[in-house]
C-alpha cells in the first residue's frame, strides 16, 4: 500500500486515511515475537511501516473537522501539525528490506513516540481553550466521543511501536517485548501502591495504608506498564479521597483495600475506601474529561510522578476515563460503583484470554 508519489503531502494523508486500521490481539504480539529472529522483526517492521502511517493519518483528518470550533484552538493546531510531521516521516521513509533497515526504522518511531509524549496534556489544553472560548458546557458528548477515540489510538500506536522497540532489547524472563506471559498483578500493585504513597505523602504529608486480599499469587498474560498505570489511578483517587475526608493529621487513616479474584474469563482487582464517596448524581460524570472535584493543575508543570500519559496527581479529570480506556483496550472494562457518606468500591476487569483483539477507534461507538 502506497500512495502515489506525485501527490502531495495532505492528499496523501487523505488518501492513507481511507484505509482500515488492522487490529492485533495480545496473542498475536506475544507469540509472533516469542522467537524472535532477524525475518520475524523485518516482517514486524514492515507491517508498522505501513500501519501507522495510516493510523496517524486517521487522526489528522479526525483534528482537522473538529466540532465548535475545537480544531482552530492553538494547542490543537499544534497536535494537528505533529501529527502531519510524523506521517510526513513515515512516508518518506523507505520500506525496511533488512536488519540495517530496521534499526534506522527502530530509531524513526522512537523518536516519534518521544515527540509525543505530551499529547495528552497538549489535548487537555485545547479543550480548556475551547471551555474558556465556549464556557463550561462546551464539553458535549460529541467532544467526549473523539477524545475516547483519540486516546485509544494513542494507546494503540505506543503499544504497537513500544513492542517492536522493546524486542529489539534484552527482555526480562517471561517478557516479550512489553508483554509478560506470568504478569503477577500483585507485584505490579506493590509498585503503583509506593508510587500512590509517595505522592500523595508530598502532597497532603500522609497516605493511607493499602491492604492486599484474595488470590495474590495469580498470573496472567498481560502488559504490566499498562495494569501499573491502572492501579496507581485507581489507589492516587482512593488516597486523595481518604486524606480529604478524615484529615492527614488523622492518627489512623482508614486503609485502602486492595482485592485480586481469577475467574475463568475475566481477572478482577477490586479497590474499596472509605473516602466519603461520590454522590448518586456525580457517578456518572466521573467518566467526563476535564471533572474533577480537585482544583484545576497547572498543566505547564508535571507531578515527579508523571505515568505514560505525563498527568498531574489530581484536578485534570483525566485519570478514571483513560484507566478505562486502557482496561477496554484489550477486552476488559472498568467499572465504579459508591456509596455517598461510605467510600467508593472501583471493579478493573481484565481479559484472561489474550486472544482478544485490541480496541480501535472506530469499534468505539
């Protein structure tokens, strides 16, 4: 698939743009680079060389015809032309035909990858542009729909050019590339707990302590970065509302529970507090970009803590719909339920089976 050489660089996106983006599953990643040689990574190269050209340029058009006048936003300008940079990259770059090839490639995404690393917070400031052009109400559904499309996507291309990259290293045992054939979710929760601590002891000068239940000792096969990122939103939400509820002088902060279950489909990690809960008519907006019941951050400086996603500790509303995103990009979902005066119970369900094909933005809606 190639356009044709004499167009120019915007009808060439346009045209890229009509293909369909091809889905992969968990499976197909983690047993395609299972034995990785030099004919399996060029393979892997060339299916990139022509994915994500196509991918971006599904963006591009997406950022180009935005509603109430979200695409003219200067943050959004500045999106849209970085994303037209890498698209512009990728064309011109010849399609790998041996090793040599594929590690200039391996340098060509990553440098992609890094230029957008801030994406998601170059986006939040669009929309608050278009909120103090437009008021508060300018966040509609149709708005919500595309930054539920937008973020999946970019879920989709760091995972695709973070595992050819992470195969061309030394994996862990049991790892191929980003994905952990045994991915222990208790481990993964140790870590995101002592991220979830520390930052929430720098900001209010306390954390609750969190509690490990169930069936610690279950394994499956998934990517612990992406289960990290869940679970350290999911304990940050529960620590804040906890702090806030009974005070960080308090002498016994109520703990966080912490419960893993392994059904035949599905693994569940359930979070529960006592942080006050969320009112009956504020469940629902839990899932709105940009609400938060913190103050507004200053999104030109980062939490030292920062995930993939580079968002402060609280106030972006941005936490709860991504982690969703993340849980749905391969199968699972995540669900909230509260009881107002109590605390909030949150249900992370992740496929067991990895034969599930990953999430794209047109199967959203």
């Amino acid at each position: 698939m190639v356009a044709p050489a004499n167009k120019s660089l915007f009808d060439r996106i346009d045209y890229l743009s009509q293909f369909k983006q091809r889905p992969v599953s968990l499976k197909q990643l983690f047993e395609f680079g299972l034995n990785p040689s030099e004919e399996t990574l060029l393979i892997a190269a060339q299916f990139l060389h022509q994915e994500l050209p196509v991918r971006l340029s599904h963006r591009v058009q997406e950022l180009c015809s935005l509603p109430f006048g979200l695409s003219d936003m200067p943050s959004v300008k500045l999106l849209r032309d970085m994303y037209i940079d890498s698209v512009r990259e990728l064309i011109e770059f010849p399609r790998p035909e041996n090793p040599s090839d594929d590690r200039e490639f391996i340098r060509l995404i990553g440098n992609i990858k890094q230029r957008h690393k801030d994406v998601v917070a170059i986006m939040a400031k669009g929309i608050l542009e278009l909120k103090r052009k437009l008021g508060e109400n300018a966040m509609d559904d149709e708005i919500q729909e595309f930054l539920d499309r937008f973020y999946i996507s970019r879920i989709g291309l760091r995972m695709l050019i973070g595992q050819h990259v992470a195969q061309h290293t030394v994996s862990a045992p049991g790892h191929v590339g980003l994905i952990s054939e045994k991915c222990c979710p208790r481990q993964i929760a140790e870590g995101a707990i002592a991220d979830a601590r520390n930052l929430c002891r720098l900001h209010y000068g306390a954390a609750p302590e969190v509690g490990v239940f169930g069936s610690v000792d279950l394994t499956f096969t998934y990517i612990p970065s992406h289960l990290h990122h869940m679970l350290f939103e999911l304990l940050k939400n529960s620590m804040r509302a906890v702090v806030e509820l009974h005070g960080a002088d308090s002498e016994s902060l109520p703990m966080i529970r912490l419960v893993f279950s392994e059904g035949q489909e599905d693994v569940t990690i359930k979070t529960s507090d006592e942080g006050g809960g969320i009112p009956r008519s504020g469940v629902s907006r839990i899932w709105t970009y940009l609400y938060s019941t913190a103050a507004p951050p200053d999104l030109d400086h980062y939490s030292p803590y920062q995930s993939d996603f580079g968002l402060p500790f609280a106030g972006l509303g941005y936490g709860l719909p991504i982690s969703r995103l993340y849980s749905r990009y391969f199968g699972g979902d995540l669900q909230v339920l509260s009881m107002e005066g109590y605390g909030t119970d949150a249900y992370l369900h992740l496929k067991r089976l990895a034969d599930t094909q990953e999430l794209l933005p047109r199967k959203l809606y």
